[in-house]
C-alpha cells in the first residue's frame, strides 16, 4: 500500500519518540521533516543522521551549540529553547505533529502546531489537562485532528468509530501499577527502585511513577473529558492487570465495544498516523490463548487518591486540573531525587489542590504563570 505522510516529532529520544521512529522505518513514506529533544544529543545526533530531518530542536540551549558542532556536516537546521520548539512545532512542511514531550512543556507548541493547521497525534496528556478548553476551541476553529497516542484514549477512539455521538460510558482500563493490592501502611518505604518497576510497559521515569499512584490515570481521565466531551462522572475506571483490553465504551444500548492488543505503543501510534487506514504491523500479534483469564477490579482509591482528586479537579474544572499537574510534576521531581517519600507526592497534591482559589475558564497566561508558581513553592521544600 502507498503512505504518504510528514511528521514532526517533539520528545524523539523519549519512549513514545523513538517508537515513533521504529513506524518511520517500516514504512518509508513516512517522512521525519522535523524532531526537538531536551537534551539527550547522543541518540538525538544518531536519529538525525537516519532520518536527515529538515530542522532540530535541542531545548537545552548549551547542549544546542554542542549538536550543531556534532551535526555541522549535515544539511540541517538546528534551533534551541522554547522558542526553537515552537518553530519546530509549526515546521511548514509538517501534517502531523507527535507531540511526545513531557509535562506541561508540550502545551505551547502544541497550540503552536494547531494555528499552524498540523493534526496532533497527541502523546502528551498533560496539554489537554491544563488547557482542554483552549486546545480543543483551537482545533476546532483551524480545522484539525487531534489523534490520541496514548494506549487508552486510542482504543476508546477505534471503539468509537461509527457511534461517536452515543457513549453512555468510557470504561478506562489501568493496569494498577506495581503495587496493585498493597494498602498504604505497606508504601511507607518505596525508593524511586520500586517504583520504577512497572509490570506491563516500558516508559519513561515521570510516567512510570504516576502510573504507580495512579496519577496517571487521573490524568488520563481529564484528557478522556476533553477528547471525547464527556462529563467526568461518565468515566469508569477499571483495573485490569493484564493490559490487553486497553479500553472500552459502552453505548446507550448497553452495548460494549472495546480494542484488544498485546501491550505494545507502536500500534497506538501508527493508528494516529495512518488514520482512517490500518496498515499492516509485525510482531505484536495477540494470542489470547497466552491468558487463561481477563480480570478486572476497582481501583482502591483508598490507597491511592490521587485519582479522586483528578476526578474532583476534572469535575470544578478551571486552574485545578493544572495544579494537580504541576503538583505532581514537582513532587515526582522530589521523589525522584530522594528528597520526599512516596507517600508524599500524593499528599502534596492534595495540599497544593486545597491551598489555591480556583479560576474559571483561565487563560494561557493563567496556566503557565500558576504552574509556575506551583512548582516553584512546592521544589522550594526539597
């Protein structure tokens, strides 16, 4: 089959990035006009070597100048900082943009790619939490696609193909991290160790961890909101442990459609890029003679509440989702250099959630300068 398509990746030396560019191989016509990455020029000099973009991204704006040094013999233009993301972000020649950075990062050049008329495959959960109500007023009026990459909002999209507009449910499927079944006496002493062991996936670090508190799903609850335009309260979530059935809807007959596969990103990702076409894949065919059972069970949200104040900044909606974000991406950072322990990143969340006013429809100066602070009060502890 002819496929034809000019993508742009921003976060290539992430897990979703370098994915991405496993597709870009198999299938030639897959052009990478366009790449960034934070700092990671290493592999980032390797994949521009491969695939000979138009114009790279180093954020890190001294690493930028080693790359340039590193890359001076290639035809290829390299920017840096905010600002050379952006411009990456928009790259004229560019359908689609992935958007695989992490955290609220990806927000702006995600609003850049947008005004620029390029559909988003969208991978960065985190864009749609804090600026749902701008983002998708956005796509609407310049006319493009948001396609979702993440494993649970795409099965919902592919179970949502010809019944768009009669879901009655989104059954959101977790795979309950590594400390499924354990109470919070039993947490008392995870090291970032711990943590970091996820049964299923292989991600980066900050969504490992919040996939371990479930913060990752609350996350994914409030993207789900804003994809689909459902209220919060429309959303189940459901443990099941085995990460084959990656979501489902069920419709106002009662009816459940739900998308199958092995736990593997690529799938996702190609769809978001071959959409409406489903092009052939290897070697992550499902057998479902592998399982001798599917399970599913509630989340304890006893233990791990973090997904009840997800739901509870989903619900009242304004500057609270972005401070659960920005909560989080701090207190994570904490954990991660060992200046907190586990239980904490929840408890800061919780705080940081009950000592803000919250604001109503907030602009994008609202968003960034709150994140900003957030953070910065939060790190402040360490």
């Amino acid at each position: 089959m002819d496929f034809e398509h000019k993508i742009t990746i921003l976060g290539s030396t992430g897990s979703i990035g370098t994915q991405t560019l496993d597709i870009a191989r198999v299938y030639k016509g897959i052009k990478v006009c366009a790449m960034s990455a934070y700092g990671n020029i290493e592999l980032l000099e390797r994949q521009t070597r491969e695939f000979l973009p138009d114009i790279v991204c180093v954020v890190d704006e001294e690493k930028a100048k080693q790359f340039k040094i590193n890359i001076s013999d290639l035809d290829v233009k390299v920017v840096s900082g905010k600002e050379g993301l952006n411009e990456v972000a928009s790259y004229e020649k560019s359908q689609t943009v992935v958007t695989a950075v992490v955290g609220i990062s990806g927000l702006l050049p995600t609003i850049c790619a947008i005004k620029a008329k390029k559909n988003i495959a969208l991978a960065n959960k985190e864009t749609l939490v804090t600026g749902g109500h701008i983002v998708t007023k956005l796509a609407k009026e310049y006319g493009v696609k948001i396609l979702p990459v993440d494993s649970e909002h795409s099965a919902i999209f592919q179970s949502l193909q010809g019944n768009p507009k009669k879901i009655k449910k989104i059954l959101l499927t977790a795979s309950g991290g590594p400390f499924f079944g354990k109470k919070r006496e039993e947490l008392t002493k995870i090291t970032p160790m711990d943590a970091l062991k996820h049964p299923n996936w292989n991600m980066g670090a900050k969504v490992t961890i919040d996939s371990s508190t479930l913060v990752n799903k609350g996350l994914e609850v409030i993207e789900a909101k804003w994809l689909f335009d459902v209220d919060v309260s429309q959303i189940e979530v459901l443990i099941h442990r085995q990460s084959v059935l990656h979501s489902a809807v069920m419709y106002e007959d009662n009816g459940v459609i739900a998308q199958l596969g092995a736990p593997d990103m690529r799938l996702p990702i190609q769809y978001a890029l071959t959409y409406p076409d489903r092009l052939p894949m290897t070697g992550n065919e499902l057998d479902l003679f592998e399982y001798s059972k599917l399970t599913f069970d509630k989340p304890d949200t006893d233990t791990f509440f973090a997904l009840e104040l997800a739901k509870k900044a989903g619900r009242e909606d304004g500057i609270l989702p972005t401070v659960f974000n920005s909560s989080d991406e701090a207190a994570v950072k904490l954990f991660l250099d060992g200046k907190i322990s586990y239980l904490e990143i929840t408890d800061i969340i919780l705080e940081a959630m009950e000592n803000v006013k919250n604001i109503q429809n907030p602009t994008l100066e609202d968003i960034l300068l709150t994140d900003k602070e957030v953070k910065e009060r939060i790190l402040l502890r360490g």
